[in-house]
C-alpha cells in the first residue's frame, strides 16, 4: 500500500492502541496481509510471515468485517472523492443487474 493510500485510509480505521489492553498489531502491516490474500488467492494459513501471524490477520479482517468497518471505509472514501470532485456518480455507479452469469448459473435445465 503506498503512503499516499495509507494516508486517506489511516483516518477512517479504529484507533491504533484501544483504551485498554495492550496495542495492536500494526494496522498497515495488517492491511497490506489482507491485500496480499485478496490479490493471491492463498488461502490464510499460507500468508508470509512477514505480514504477522496468519490468525491474527484473519481474525482482524473478520473483526471488521463483522463490525462493519470495510463499509465505513468504502463510504468515508467515497464521501471524500465525492467532496473533492473525483466522482461522476453516472460512471462509477455500477449495477449488479447488467453483469451477466455463466450459463451454468443461469437456471439451464442439466444435460441438454
């Protein structure tokens, strides 16, 4: 993640050290695990270690996911691209409704 992505995300994630406890892994490290996984494919377990303990990364993106802070995230992005002019909301709109399935998720009868 480059620093210029790191700093438009860095707001939006909980605080880095919670009131109480001990602090948490480093969010960047963490993130850049979740991405390596999205990108890759790999199942977590296969994470490299240089990205922490493949249980703690996944447990971070389940946390959150449950949560809902990937949500939040993609809404605060968007309000800040939408607030600096970045966004036509006719173009980047995309609608599930015009992405066509493979024929075999279509509901075709079997073996005709």
């Amino acid at each position: 993640m480059s620093e210029n992505q790191w700093n438009q995300i860095e707001p939006l994630l909980p605080p880095q050290k919670p009131p109480t406890g001990c602090p948490a892994k480093d969010h960047r490290l963490i993130i850049n695990g979740i991405l390596w996984i999205l990108r890759t494919g790999a199942p977590w377990r296969d994470l490299p270690e240089c990205y922490g303990a493949w249980l703690t990364v996944a447990g971070r993106f389940y946390h959150w996911r449950k949560i809902g802070l990937w949500q939040q995230v993609l809404t605060g992005l968007q309000a800040k691209a939408d607030a600096e002019g970045k966004l036509n909301w006719d173009i980047h709109f995309v609608d599930g409704s015009v992405i066509r399935a493979h024929q075999h998720a279509a509901g075709a009868k079997r073996g005709t």
